[in-house]
C-alpha cells in the first residue's frame, strides 16, 4: 500500500449509510443500536463514521432530521391547493405513500418507532418530533381557518376540531405502517376518512 493510501478513510455513500443508520435505529432506538452494530450493518469503519458524522449521536441526529423532515415537506405542499378536501387528501395520501415507501430508499416512519422510546444527550427526539408536528398542525390549521372563513367548513365544525381528527388520523396511519400494513390498506383506511370528512364536516364546493 503506498503511503498517499494508508490510513485513508474508506469512501462512502451518505445516503446509504443514512438509510441503513435509519433502519437499525427505528428497529433498536438509539440506545439499542451499538457502534459496533452500525459500522458492521453499513460497512464503514468507526474512523470513518467519526470523520464523516462526529459521533454516533451526529449520525442519529442527521437520520432523524433527513427522514422526519420528508413529513413537513408534504404538509407545506399540502396547504398550497385550492381546495380543502384537496388539502386534506394530500396531507393523508401523500403521507401514507411516504410511509410505504420501497425499503431499498426507506427505513420506516422514525415517528412511530424505537426511536420515539428513545433519546440521546444531543437530540431530543421527542421534542423536536414534537416541535415538528406542532409545526404540522399549525400550517394545517391556519389553512382549515381560511376554509372555514371562506365557508367551506360546514356550521358547527371548528378548524380546531378537524384538525386534531385529521392528525389523529394520521399517527395512526403512521403506527398502522409500522406494524406492517400495506399501502393500500392503508390508503382504504385514510379514503375512508376523507369520505367521512368530506360528507360530515365540509360543504360542498361552489359552482362558479
């Protein structure tokens, strides 16, 4: 081996050590999940997952935010369409492709794993899943008090309502998946729920 070789860290691809990191930390949770189990599951060396994440806290860390953050991306698409149903739709659909995604490109919802019984000195699971769904839930609301504004919630429904329903709905989509439901059991599941919110607590759109 020449001297410019010895001792170079060996290359990687970041994402796939993110992916596999994401898989053994939602099966273990974080305290579960060794060094040793990392370094051999993804074939890097403890020299190289140092350099490349600072410690095995740092590649928690960036795991829990690259995946978890896929779920705020659908919500701010979500409130972008015109229609509310539409809105809602998104929000559920959208989440649950995400959910079922190939696991070649997916460890599973973080948000309802080992991770959420877990925690590290450096990240607060918890709290920043927490933040994130509040986050969530805000943008959800504000666009279900602009509906509700421009009459296209029915007398009697409160934004506030139909958000927590929506959101519960939601997690439990999420720890549907996680207990191995498939994609179109669960997109039945949240069809059905579109159907209920859609006969029960919106009104019919206008005919322009």
């Amino acid at each position: 081996m020449s001297s410019t070789t010895r001792g170079r860290p060996s290359t990687f691809s970041r994402d796939r050590v993110l992916l596999g990191a994401a898989r053994l930390f939602w099966r273990y949770g974080y305290s579960g999940t060794s060094t040793r189990a990392l370094t051999t599951e993804l074939g890097i060396s403890t020299s190289s997952l140092y350099a490349a994440f600072g410690s095995k806290a740092g590649l928690f860390e960036e795991t829990v935010r690259t995946y978890a953050e896929r779920y705020r991306e659908i919500y701010q698409r979500a409130v972008t369409e015109r229609d509310v149903l539409k809105v809602i739709e998104r929000v559920l659909v959208d989440s649950v492709v995400e959910f079922t995604r190939n696991s070649d490109s997916h460890p599973g919802c973080l948000i309802s794993s080992a991770v959420m019984a877990d925690s590290t000195s450096t990240l607060d699971t918890r709290r920043y899943i927490a933040e994130m769904q509040a986050s969530n839930a805000e943008a959800l609301l504000t666009r279900l008090r602009q509906a509700k504004s421009e009459g296209g919630l029915q007398p009697g429904i409160a934004p506030e309502t139909l958000t927590s329903f929506i959101q519960s709905v939601w997690h439990g989509l999420s720890a549907q998946s996680n207990l191995g439901a498939g994609r179109d059991e669960l997109l039945d599941t949240a069809r059905l729920a579109l159907r209920l919110i859609a006969g029960q607590a919106l009104t019919a759109p206008s005919e322009d």
